[in-house]
C-alpha cells in the first residue's frame, strides 16, 4: 500500500523542501496544507506547479487547512501514516499536533528550533511510547542534521566531555519570512546554557567567537544563540559538561545589525509582534538583495572534545550545502523516508541525536550528496 504523509505549513521553504526530498525518494503520497489556497505565483509553492519536470510519480495534494480546525485536523492526521509539522515559528506552538498524533497512532516528525516547543514536546514521551508512535522533533539542518554530526563525533571518544556547535547561513538561505521571525524572536531573552556542569544564563547574540568553516566560508564570526540542543544534548550525553550552540551570517554585516538588535533596542519593543514583522520584512528584502552575491547556503561545524585513550583529543564534522532550506529538507526527509521504508523505529518522543543511529543517518546523507568531513 501506498505511504501517506501529511505536511502541515507545506507551502513554505522548509515545508517544501521536505515535501520535495520526500518526493525524490519515496513514492510516498504526499499531501501539503497551508491556511489559503495561494496562487501559481506563490513562489513557496511554485515547485508544486512544476512537478512535472522532475519526472517523479509521486501523487501530490494541496489542502487549506488552519491548525485551529481541530476536528479537519484529527481528520486529516488520522488518515495519514506519518505527519510532518513545519507550520512555525513553534515559539508559539502548543503540542496539539503531536497529541493528536499519539492519538491516533500515527507517526510525527516536525522542524521544530525552540527549546519551549521542546521541553513540551518531550513531556509526551510516556504517552507516545505507550501508543507506540514514533515522534522525532527538532529535524531540519540545524537542529536535525547538526545534532547527529554531533552523535557522530562523540561516538569517537571514550568519554565526551564538550559539544561545540557553530552554524553559518549566506544571505536568507532559501528560507521565508518565518525564518527571520525565528531569528528575532531568539534575541528577546537571556537562556540557560549548559557550561562546566551547570545551567548559565547566556545574554543571545554575545560572545562573538571567530570558527573556521569548510570551504568557501572560511574564518567568520558567530555568536550565542538559543538552540533546542543547547537544552537537550546533556540529557542525550550525561558525561558531557558544556554545550556551545552559536549562529553567524555572511556577510559580516548582518551579525552586526542582529548585535544591535540584540543589545541597543529596547527589550519591551523587541518583546513586540509589530515589530518582529518590521525586523523580519526589512530583513529579507536586504537578504534578497545580497543573496545573488552571498549565495543562500549553510555550513556546520560540530567539535566534540573528551577522553580517548586517556588523552584529550578533539573530533571535528563539518557540512557546507549550498542551499540552506533544501538541506533542511535532506535533513527531515530522510528521517521521514527510514520511516516510510520500516528500517527505523524509535516509540516515545526523541531529539534527533537520540533516536537516529549514526549508520542511518551516513547512509541517507550520501543518497543525497550531502559529504560530513570528519577529522581529528
């Protein structure tokens, strides 16, 4: 029979991304929702008007579907084998999704990048075990695929002992508005981070740390910023007593506009929707002026230091994709396809780290041309 995914917010840049992965490697039906019907001069569902091209004999489905009709919504899940939530920012989202899900017995997979979508996503885990749905939150490429470069470098060492990750986006990379809602959202408040053993308060956008990433990105600047592994890579590895999760743009210029964001504006007008809208339009009209000179990709750098052998020893993994919303994509849609494909199954609610053995995810970035460069 055929597999039938439902993609919640699918009109979207990440949304279709992960709905074109899934395309390309499944021949899953696919239905997408969004809460208009849109136009075929929606640019974020113009892939869907040219499905044609790719020669793929995926089915693929358009539903106008608002999170708010709860009874369409059970509907619409409980005729799918796996659901897929992309329908951000998730600062502001309540579980309902995945409640239904656990429900219904159907398989959940979402985009999820804040840590209050997290914590409470995990608070289902006891339900999800018991109905046995697999439901693997925070996939994508950062969270998603850097968590398990992560699980790949601590797994070289006896004992690890500090997770450094550091991400770097050219220009909007691919994403939409909603993205950019997610970046200044992410500078309102000061969060915990895990350092020497102990929860820290970290000020966002601070601390600016030169990394040197893969080619053709180099030596760039990057700063704190609240990530979902911040939170959950020390329960996922208790040897390890510091986490590091920090963010930079290209070019340099807009880490400089965001530190100002952070740290001259007022908190109560940042606090404010108004005027995270201004900041997240003006942002990515700049962005769709500089993108054809920057470029729209994505670099990762994971760094895991610990024990080896008695010794201290450092193991990096770094990724560069020259799209950043398709390598969210690669990132969703290959957990989604091991899923479809019965080769992976994790009951319960899990962060990517957790639940993906590193074997799986080495296989399914090669099936798409994504190269994780490891060293020592």
């Amino acid at each position: 029979m055929t597999n039938r995914v439902l993609i919640l917010g699918g009109r979207g840049r990440i949304g279709s991304s992960v709905a074109q992965d899934i395309a390309t490697h499944t021949q899953a039906k696919i239905t997408i929702t969004g809460r208009s019907p849109g136009n075929e001069g929606d640019v974020d569902a113009r892939w869907l008007t040219t499905k044609q091209d790719w020669n793929l004999g995926t089915e693929v489905e358009f539903l106008v579907l608002d999170l708010a009709e709860v009874d369409r919504l059970q509907e619409a899940i409980a005729n799918s084998d796996l659901v897929i939530h992309c329908a951000g920012p998730f600062h502001y989202r309540d579980t309902k999704v995945l409640e239904i899900c656990i429900e219904k017995g159907v398989n959940y997979l979402d985009v999820s990048d804040h840590r209050s979508y997290t914590s409470k996503a995990l608070n289902l885990d006891a339900q999800a075990a018991a109905a046995n749905v697999t439901a693997i939150i925070n996939t994508g490429i950062f969270p998603g695929i850097s968590n398990s470069m992560v699980r790949q470098c601590v797994e070289q060492l006896d004992q690890p002992e500090k997770i450094h990750l550091s991400y770097l986006v050219s220009g909007s990379g691919g994403a939409g508005i909603t993205v950019m809602r997610t970046t200044f959202l992410g500078l309102q408040h000061q969060f915990e981070a895990w350092i020497d053993g102990n929860w820290q308060l970290v000020k966002p956008y601070s601390e600016r740390e030169i990394v040197n990433f893969a080619s053709p990105y180099g030596r760039t600047g990057v700063y704190w910023f609240d990530m979902p592994e911040t939170f959950t890579m020390p329960h996922s590895f208790p040897s390890v007593k510091t986490v590091i999760t920090k963010f930079g743009s290209v070019p340099d210029f807009y880490n400089h506009m965001t530190w100002i964001a952070a740290h001259i504006f007022p908190k109560w007008l940042m606090q404010r929707r108004a005027m995270i809208e201004f900041l997240s339009h003006v942002s990515h009209f700049m962005t769709d002026v500089t993108n054809p000179f920057t470029g729209i990709g994505v670099a990762v750098r994971a760094e895991v230091t610990g024990q080896k052998q008695g010794k201290t020893a450092v193991y990096f993994a770094d990724l560069m994709h020259e799209n950043t919303a398709l390598a969210s994509g690669c990132g969703t849609g290959s957990i989604a396809q091991l899923l479809l494909e019965g080769k992976f199954k994790k009951p319960g609610v899990s962060p990517v780290e957790e639940a993906l053995p590193t074997d799986l995810f080495i296989e399914t970035m090669k099936s798409r041309g994504i190269e994780i460069y490891c060293n020592w």
